[in-house]
C-alpha cells in the first residue's frame, strides 16, 4: 500500500512535549496570528510567567529546533514548531466543542477545561470526539479548527469596531480567554454566526450602537475591538 497522504499531525518528533512546551507552542502560535510576531515580553505576558523564564525555554526551544530568533522581533515557529502549535490548537479547539455541543457547558466556562485536558486526552480520544461532533470546522467561539493534517485557514482580523456604519456583518469569533467577556456577548444576543449592524459610533472611541437581529445594544470601543466578523454579507457586484 503506498497511500500518498500528509503525514498526520502526530509525527514522533511531537508526540511527547511536556504540556509547558505545547503551551509556549501555542501562545507564540497565537501571537503570531494576532499580531505578525511574538516578542519574548508577549510571550511571558500570555503564558504569565516572569521573562526570564521565557529566555531560558526559548533558548530550549530553538535548539530542539522549533523556532527561531528574529533579530529585534522575538521568536518564530519553524514549521515543526507551527505543526506542533496546530496539534495542540486543534485538541484544545474539539476539546471546547465536544463539551459545549455534548455535554452542555457554556461558551464562557469551556476554555479552562480544555487548558487542562488539552495536555491529557489521547489522540484517539481527540479524534473519537471530532467524529462524535461530525467533524467541526470551528470551536464554540468560532475559531477554526486545524485538520489533522495541520492545516488552518485564520480568519481576516476585522473587528466590529471597524465596521462602517449601517454595514451589515456576521459575527465570526471572539477570543475565549475572558469569561465575563462572553457572557456579556450572550447577554446581548451577540454570538458566531448572527448578523449584526452598526447604527451609531460616537465620536472619540465612544460607544458604537450595534443592531443585533431585533434588538439594539450599547458597547464599548474595548469590546467591539475583540469580535471578530465577516462583511461578505453585501450583494455581489
Ligand atoms: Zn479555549
């Protein structure tokens, strides 16, 4: 048998990370989406840790050859690193699905459990679940899934804080690290998925009067910066 197929994201040279590898991996994995680059003091930031401690595991890292330094840039994953990121994105992502779509959690507590289990789970055990859920492209907060063959497509990052007024959008995920956060969005009706309009923006970053299906809400510059939305609503020219 000689089935041409992408080797799948276990590979042996990432299937035993320690869970702080995995969890440098995906923080830098992450930064790198958000903001093009991970300097080290956005690293110690996400991981809250103290910056010296992220020298020392970035010194680690880079010799086991999964990332580089970047002259004046911090660090970024060689694509043994990116693969490795993409692993642990993609159980953490299933984790939160399968405990927000099977076992009822709520969209603002399933992060914490998935940060533990994310470590834990077997890979049979990630797989199980995918299938169980039908094989989800996207977590309860919208963010895509990696396949197992590790590749992702991220979203533009278009917040609803740049929306034009009167354009409609849907929204497409919001991170999942604030729980209050969230429920806030869930108070207001505001979840992936749902169109929602900006009516009004006042001046200064004040707040932006937003349509969400029937209803209006009031939000901050602070919030609408972290929703992410598509505008591929509008007829096609
Ligand atoms: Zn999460």
């Amino acid at each position: 048998m000689t089935a041409k197929k992408t080797a799948p994201l276990e590979t042996s040279s990432t299937a035993t990370l320690t869970a702080p590898v995995e969890d440098y991996l995906k923080a830098i994995y992450e930064l790198e989406t958000r903001q093009g680059n991970a300097a080290t003091s956005d690293v110690a930031d996400a991981l809250e840790v103290a910056p010296a401690s992220v020298t020392g595991m970035v010194r680690r890292l880079a010799a086991q050859g999964y990332l580089d330094h970047v002259p004046y840039h911090g660090v970024q994953l060689t694509e043994v690193g990116r693969r490795a990121a993409l692993k642990t994105i993609r159980r953490h992502r299933i984790l939160e699905s399968y405990l927000s779509t099977m076992l009822d959690y709520a969209w603002d507590r399933v992060h914490d459990e998935a940060e533990r289990l994310e470590h834990a789970a077997s890979d049979e055990l990630i797989e199980r679940m995918a299938a169980a859920l039908g094989h989800p492209t996207s977590d309860p907060h919208g963010a895509p899934i990696p396949t197992a063959e590790g590749t992702v497509t991220e979203p533009q990052r278009r917040t609803l804080a740049d929306l034009p007024i009167g354009e409609r959008a849907r929204m497409l995920l919001v991170s999942d690290r604030d729980p209050e956060l969230l429920r806030y969005l869930t108070e207001i009706g505001l979840h992936p998925g749902v169109d929602v309009t900006v009516l009004a923006r006042a001046p200064f970053d004040g707040p932006i009067t937003l349509r969400i299906g029937r209803t209006e809400a009031i939000v901050g510059t602070r919030l609408a910066e972290q929703v992410l939305v598509a505008h591929d609503l509008k007829p096609a020219r």
